[in-house]
C-alpha cells in the first residue's frame, strides 16, 4: 500500500452499489450509485479509523480513494451485502499481512462488543417502525458468524450469544483461519482468506454503526 492511497473495489447494480476498501476490512459502504458509495466510504474515515486504532494499525492522514476494480454485483449487492470476491482477493497473502487483516476483523468485533453493550435495550425505529433492538442484533451478528464458519472450514456448535467465553471461542476459532498465509486460493468453499476478511469485518462494523446511529439521543 502507498502511503495516503486506498485502493477501492467498486460493485454495484442499477439499483444499489458499495465501494469496498481492498486493504481495511470492514471499511465498505454502500449508496444507489458507484459515486454516492465512494462518497459514503469517504466520509466514513472518522469511524473507522479508531477501528484501526484498535487493531494497532492507523489509517493515512489524507486518505486518497483510487477505484482499482469495477464488478458488476449481484443479488446479494442488490440485497445490500458487499458480495463480490475481486482479483485482489484472489492474490497471495503472506503470513504478516494476513495477520494484519485478521486483526482488523477482532478489532471490528471488539467494536461491535463495545457499542452493544452500551447501547440501551430499544433502539430508535426506523423511518417504517421497523429495526432490531439491541439483543436482536446481536443474535444475529453471531448467528451469522456461526453462519461463516461453512466457509472457513470449521465446524463448531452455535455459541450462546449471551455468553462471552462462548462467542469468544467461536471468534478465535475463526481468527486462526484467517491468520494463515494464503496463496489466494479459496479457503473451502467460495470464499477467499482476503475476501472473507472484508465481510465478516463489514458485517460486525455495519450493525455496530447501525445500533450507534439508532440509540435515542
């Protein structure tokens, strides 16, 4: 990475895109256009970057967006889901830098612990009444960890959500994947080392903005 330039993967739909940060899990925003995406991404440095802070990494003083790849999206993009594995993902990892990208992953789920657990029991309802509160989100953040693990090959019972040392086992289980270096092959299914990074950093980081974002003021 050059210092100041972030490389950018930018998928998208007629209706929905996300501009996605290839080198910062996490760090992917969406809007109706490539455009409003990008301009999502950029102003979202503010959050992200004590999330980098966490992981003892920090981020460019004056971050430079550079679009490198342009794939259409599918489904799951229409879906708002950042689906899309690009070459970049594909390329090999070695040992350091997949450290590096593990660690942004747990710095994004010490985050989302964070913010739930200060957030208050009913979140404010979105524009249609509707929404997760608190317990619910975090049910399905974990529950979707779990869901991850088919694609890191680990199979383990479903944790208690409610129980720390439960979601803690699950998530070094699965940081023990994302460690290994990568030749940048899949690592049992679809999904690659780099790809699986960015996703399951992006989905803690979403909900933990969304519930910070929906908390009465």
């Amino acid at each position: 990475m050059t210092a100041g330039r972030i490389e950018v993967l930018i998928e998208s739909t007629p209706k929905k895109a996300f501009a996605s940060a290839l080198d910062w899990p996490g760090w992917s925003r969406s809007g109706k256009t490539p455009e409003a995406a990008l301009a999502s991404l950029l102003a979202y440095v503010p959050r992200y970057a004590p999330v980098a802070k966490l992981a003892g990494l920090a981020l460019p003083d004056d971050p430079r967006l550079e679009v490198v790849a342009t794939r259409e999206g599918d489904a799951s993009t229409e879906f708002g889901v950042p689906s899309v594995i690009a070459t970049r993902d594909r390329t090999r990892l070695t040992t350091a830098e997949a450290r590096r990208r593990a660690d942004l992953v747990a710095a994004a789920w010490r985050s989302f612990e964070r913010v739930a657990a200060a957030a208050p029991a009913e979140l404010r309802k979105g524009p249609r009444g509707g929404g997760r509160d608190t317990a619910r989100i975090i049910e399905h953040v974990v529950a979707s960890d779990h869901g991850y693990t088919r694609e890191l090959g680990i199979k383990l019972p479903a944790p208690d959500p409610t129980e720390r040392a439960s979601v803690g086992a699950l998530h070094e289980a699965m940081l023990a994947v994302l460690r290994r270096p990568s030749d940048g092959s899949p690592i049992a299914k679809r999904w690659t080392t780099a790809y699986a990074a960015r996703r399951i950093a992006w989905h803690a980081l979403d909900h933990a903005w969304e519930i910070e974002d929906r908390t009465p003021a």
